[in-house]
C-alpha cells in the first residue's frame, strides 16, 4: 500500500480530482483576498471573478464525467436489450424452423404410411384376382336338344319349384299326347272345336298354359320344357303329379 493512502478509502479518480483542485484554488483566493484587505475595490472584483472562474471550472468536470457515465449505462442498457430481442427472434425463429421440420416430417409420414396402405390393397386385390382366376369354374349343366334332355331339364326345374313328377311319368303322358312331336297340335278335339287347340308335348291349351306357366320358361306354348313344366304343374294341381295321369287330362 503506497504511504499516502488511507486504509479502507480506495484512490481517487480523476473527477475527484479536479473536484479537490477547484476547492483548493477557491481557498487560496480567500486567503490572498483575506491578506490583503486595503487593496482596492477593483483588485477584490478580480479575485472574485477568479474564485468565481474556479468553482464551475471544477464542477463541469464533475458533470461532464456523469453525463458520460450515463451515458455509458443507457448505451449498455440499449445494446443489453438489443441484445435480449435479437435472443428472443432467434428462438422464436428456430422454434418455427423445427415446428416447420417436425410438420414435414409428420406429413411425409403420413404419405408413406398411405402409400404402404394403397399398396397392401393393390397386392391383395392382385392376390384375389388370382384366386378368382384359379378358382374352379361353376359347372353349367347342359342338357341335349332332343326329347331326352327335355325331359330331364324339364325335372331339373320341377324340382326347384318343388313340382312333383317323374321321368317315366313324363315321359309316358308324352308319347301318348304327341309322340314326342314338340310342334303336334289338335284341331279336332273339343278343345279346338272353342278355339283353343291343344298344342305341344303334353297337348296343352293356351289358358292353361298361362295359368301354370313355370318363372324361368319361355313363355312359347310350343317350346318343349316351357310345355312340359307347365303341364306337370298343372297335373300336380288337379291330380298330384304327372305320374297319376293315364288318359287325356
């Protein structure tokens, strides 16, 4: 610690300084005007202005140095808060940078999870087409355009729409009514005598023929099966099947 200086006051700085010299300067005015007390008005005019010229000397220093303090202070407060808003614009920038990546992200998820689901449905449609193209096709039955396969597809019917009958039932009333002619008709009989000639396999009338007609026939009185399933439904009606019937009907 240098000799001069007191314990537990720190070293003055320059403003104290020029403090110290204004009041030392303005004491030793006194003390010259104080002296000299005969010395003329004029001559204490003087000293006067020159204590006067001290005093404000000294504490413009005084002022200049407080002046430039706060205005250290406010700069730092201003570059401080400059400091703070460029720190908040930052995060709030990088925050929208990583919403922006995290909202991209999901979206290209959620694209690729979409397309994985577009393409399981195509690969199983695929797989389901294959299936159906190996699969096994329906056996359509076919049946003979000749008396035989008449009667049969004639059965095949009946039995859906659970109309009794039998093929030998059938085909007996057959070979009796038109000798298996699908186009004979009866122009003599009583039937025909009204207007209504009996027609087809079983020698069926037109009335009768649209009171039984069978759903899925043809509605031609001429055509074989459409004649037959219409015939054996009516024999069901009127005598419980085609195989109970001997003579004409």
């Amino acid at each position: 610690m240098p000799k001069h200086a007191v314990s537990g006051h720190s070293r003055p700085n320059r403003t104290h300084k020029f403090a110290v010299a204004g009041v030392a300067a303005a004491g030793a005015a006194a003390l010259v005007f104080a002296v000299v007390p005969g010395a003329d008005a004029e001559q204490g005019k003087v000293e006067a202005a020159a204590v006067q010229n001290v005093q404000p000397a000294a504490f413009s220093a005084v002022n200049t140095a407080a002046k430039t303090q706060q205005a250290t202070i406010t700069k730092q407060a201003d570059d401080s808060a400059a400091k703070g808003r460029a720190e908040i614009a930052a995060a709030k920038k990088k925050a929208a940078a990583e919403a922006a990546a995290a909202a991209k992200a999901k979206a290209a998820a959620a694209a690729k999870a979409k397309a994985e689901k577009e393409r399981r449905a195509k690969e199983a449609a695929s797989r389901a087409a294959q299936r159906a193209a190996l699969a096994p096709k329906p056996v359509v039955k076919t049946y003979p355009n000749n008396l035989d396969g008449w009667i049969r597809e004639s059965l095949d019917i009946m039995a859906k729409h659970n109309i009794p009958g039998s093929y030998n039932g059938i085909y007996r009333n057959i070979m009796r009514e038109s000798s298996g002619n699908p186009m004979a008709i009866n122009n003599w009989d009583i039937n025909a005598q009204n207007g209504t000639p009996s027609k087809g396999l079983l020698q069926v009338i037109q009335p009768t023929f649209n009171a039984y007609h069978v759903a899925g026939t043809s509605w031609n009185l001429y055509d074989p099966v459409a004649n037959i399933t219409a015939a054996c439904n009516y024999a069901a009606a009127k005598y419980g099947s085609m195989d109970n019937v001997n003579s004409a009907y």
